[in-house]
C-alpha cells in the first residue's frame, strides 16, 4: 500500500473521529447543516467550497429576510446620481 493511500486512510479515520465527537455532543438536523456549510467555507477548493455551501443553504433557516429586503429598500431610494 502507498503512503498517498496509507494518508487517506488515516485522514478519513479522523474525520469519522471528529464526526462522532460532534454527533456524541448531541447535535440537531439544523446544527448538522449549519456544522456542515460552515465547513464548506473553509474549503481550499474555491469551486468545491461555492458549490458544497451553494447546495447546503437550500436547507438553511434564513433569518431576517423581511428586514433585509427593507433594508436594501432604503438604502437604494437614498442615492443621489
């Protein structure tokens, strides 16, 4: 076996590691995918990370939609040209 192979062996025996650690914590659905998009922004990927969080926020909570479209209102009947 390969040193490449024998890495991501190891790697994924962490990351399954890590996971139980969270799932141990007692994590809902919505921290799942909260946990999950958050670490889609850490990506070195720029690509992978645009469309790992790009499919995660379809099943994200939005909060303050109402105020940002008010907000967004404001602001533009405010500029001068």
């Amino acid at each position: 076996m390969s040193k490449k192979i024998k890495k991501e062996i190891e790697d994924r025996k962490i990351a399954r590691e890590i996971t139980k650690t969270i799932i141990d914590y007692g994590v809902n659905d919505n921290q799942k995918l909260e946990i999950m998009h958050l670490l889609s922004l850490e990506l070195e990927s720029n690509d992978s990370m645009k469309e790992i969080s790009k499919f995660l926020k379809k099943f994200t909570v939005k909060f303050n939609t109402k105020e940002q479209e008010s907000n967004i209102e404001e602001k533009s009947s405010s500029l001068i040209i």
